[in-house]
C-alpha cells in the first residue's frame, strides 16, 4: 500500500536522500498507518465489548494509540522540513525525535492504565464469550501486522529515519501481543480455562516495553549518539584524496546531528607547516565544499601545522607513538607540536587519543606521558590533551 502510494504521489520516490522525499515517504506511512490501525481498533473494540473479553480491549486500545503515534509521527516529519530561523539556526530537523519521544510517553501511560484494569480482571475474573468472529478478527490484525512491520522496516532503512524505525518495532510488537490475545481466546474457547485478566497484563506490559524502547531511541539521538562509522569512513577518505595538495592526514572528527539530512561535521587536518595560510585555505575551502556538496555535511576545518624536516620533531614523534602504541595498542597520539622556549627548553603539545572501553584515569595516562618525555629529554615541558572516543 505504502509503495502504491509513493508511485502515485511521489515523483522522486528513489532519491531516498532528497529531504522532500523523505517527507512524503513519512507522511505516506503514517496515514497508512493511521488507516490500518484505526481499523484494527474498531474492529477489536467491537468484538471485544460483545464477547466480554479484557484481553481484546487492551489490544484494540493498543492500536489506538499507534493510530495516534502515526499522528504524532508525522507532525514530526512535517515539522522536520521548516527551514532555520532566528529562535532555530540549524533548522528543525530534531522535531522527528521529539515526535517519537512524545510517542514513546503517551504509548506507556495507556500501558500503565492497561495493567491496572487487567489485575482488576484478574482479581475479579468475567466469564468472557469468544467465538468463530473474535478468531477472524485476530488473525486479520497479526496479518496486517506483520504487513505493517515489514513495510515500514525496509521504508526507515531506506530514508534512514528512526521515527519508521520504531513503527517498525511497535508492529512487531503487536504481532506479539496479539498472538497472546489469540491464544487466551483459543484456551477459553476450546477447554473453557480463563486467563483473560492475565492476557490483558501481558498485552499491558508489552505496551509498556514498547514505550520505553521509543523513548529509548528518541531521546538517544537528542543527547548525541556516536557518529556512524561508515560516514566517518567517508569523510576520511575525502580528505585523503588531497595528499597530493599537502593533506598528510585527518583526525578528532566530530558529527553534529541536527535531525535526519542536517548534520555538520568539524575536524582536525594537517598539513605541512611549510605552506602558506593561502594554500592551506585553498585546499582546506575545497574539502569543505566537496563535503558540503556529496554528503550534504557542513563542514569547519582545523588545520594542525606538521613541521616535516625538523629532526627533534620528527624523531619525538617517532618516540611518543611507539609509547603510545606499547602502553595500550588502542591508544594513539596525534598534532604533535613542537616549539623552543626562551631558555632553551622545548615545549611539546600533542594530543592522547584514548577510546571510552579504556578504564585508565586520564590523569594517569597524562602523568605516564610526561614521565616518558621527561626520560627521552629532561628540558621538554609538556602539554598533554587527553581525548575520549
């Protein structure tokens, strides 16, 4: 249905990148969604409040409320789209996780007002009425379920969007609890034992679940997930293929997410220190652009003088990575400097590029660098820059 959709009303349906398209693939899916779910939830709602049955209830009202994440989803994608303002320079990109945030904390209060009224029903147990109907009725909703799941799966892998991503889960989700409904009915029906109240718990605490996961993974990005390494790998990459303009390598790379199709990226290149401010700005302006240009990535660059025919620089940066590397082998130095102070000493600046897994304090690391420079030559002073990553 999704795909009909997009044939008939998105032109550029393909160029998955486009922020345009991106908008209107969310905004098919949710009024699909809203479509498909408002259906399940009138049809279970009916044949729940004939037959009696909690279980079904909480199920129909489970599907109201990813009627109303649909809603909210594409809010999120309609509001994504504004262009950057004074109260919002970057633009509004965000506006999609905010959207499911909201989904995830709304999804859980019903959760919550679910597994009240299922230990009610399971403290004060009703007699529920299950037939031939209320079978047809829940395989339908696993089989649209199932559709739902798929569908939005592969459109959020294309469009890279988290907000599809978690409709996504939510319909598998559902696949589940509405096999639990399916089966207290199966139990009832053929050998009369009642675990309705119970059903309607589980059905509740799924619910539940699934909102904690959407607030998970919205508000994840919010607080700023690490960048992707395959992006990172590009960047990387793009800047090699200056080498022959001066570009001796890339480091301390930073993404900035901004929301899907805005990021910027920041990042430390050096170059040798021999070339002028011109040149380096020459070079430097063109990575920027060929960044801006393929990835859509606003990118600010660094530049980090490297003093190439210096045999003192040269020979402690030797020194300082074979430290590096013999202290611990996922420890590496970088933008080593050196200059000669006034009385003959040399100050050293460079930067200890350490990863999260590494348990070492950082001032430990830095007091065992200054103690192996002090070795290798007593007249250097230090200044060390631990970095996390």
């Amino acid at each position: 249905m999704i795909t009909l959709f997009a044939r008939l009303f998105i032109a550029d349906r393909k160029n998955y990148e486009s922020q345009d398209v991106r908008t209107a693939y969310g905004v098919i899916a949710g009024v699909v969604g809203i479509l498909l779910n408002f259906f399940l939830f009138v049809m279970k709602l009916i044949v729940g409040l004939l037959s009696g049955a909690l279980s079904i209830v909480s199920d129909a009202f489970n599907n109201l409320s990813d009627a109303f994440s649909d809603i909210v989803s594409i809010t999120g994608f309609r509001v994504s789209t504004r262009k950057a303002d004074e109260e919002h320079p970057f633009g509004h990109g965000r506006a999609e996780y905010v959207s499911g945030l909201i989904v995830g904390l709304v999804v859980m209060m019903i959760g919550f007002e679910l597994m009240n009224t299922s230990v009610s029903r399971i403290r004060h147990p009703q007699e529920p009425a299950v037939d031939l109907i209320t079978f047809a009725v829940l395989i339908v909703s696993i089989a649209v379920k199932f559709y739902m799941f798929f569908a939005n799966r592969s459109l959020g892998k294309k469009i890279k969007s988290v907000t599809l991503s978690a409709v996504a889960l939510d319909s598998i989700s559902d696949v589940i609890t509405t096999s639990v409904v399916l089966l207290s009915a199966a139990l009832y029906y053929s050998w009369n034992i009642n675990i309705d109240g119970w059903a309607g718990l589980a059905v509740s605490l799924f619910i539940i679940i699934q909102g904690l996961k959407s607030v998970r993974d919205a508000v994840s990005p919010l607080l700023g997930n690490p960048p992707d390494p395959e992006q990172i790998a590009k960047i990387r990459d793009t800047v090699a293929e200056y080498r022959n303009r001066g570009v001796l390598g890339v480091h301390d790379i930073v993404v900035h997410d901004y929301g899907p199709g805005k990021a910027m990226v920041t990042c430390h290149v050096e170059m040798p220190g021999a070339m002028t401010l011109s040149e380096v700005h020459t070079v430097v302006d063109t990575i920027e652009r060929r960044l801006l240009g393929e990835y859509g990535l606003d990118a600010v660059i660094h530049m980090d003088p490297v003093e190439e025919d210096d045999p003192y620089t040269k020979d402690m940066k030797e020194r300082i990575g074979r430290f590096a590397y013999d202290l611990k082998k996922n420890v590496t130095v970088h933008d080593i400097q050196v200059a000669v102070g006034k009385n003959g000493h040399h100050d050293i600046d460079f930067d200890v590029d350490v990863p999260y897994s590494e348990k070492m304090a950082d001032e430990d690391i830095v007091r065992l660098f200054k103690a192996f420079v002090a070795g290798v030559d007593s007249n250097c002073h230090c200044r060390i820059r631990v970095d996390r990553g």
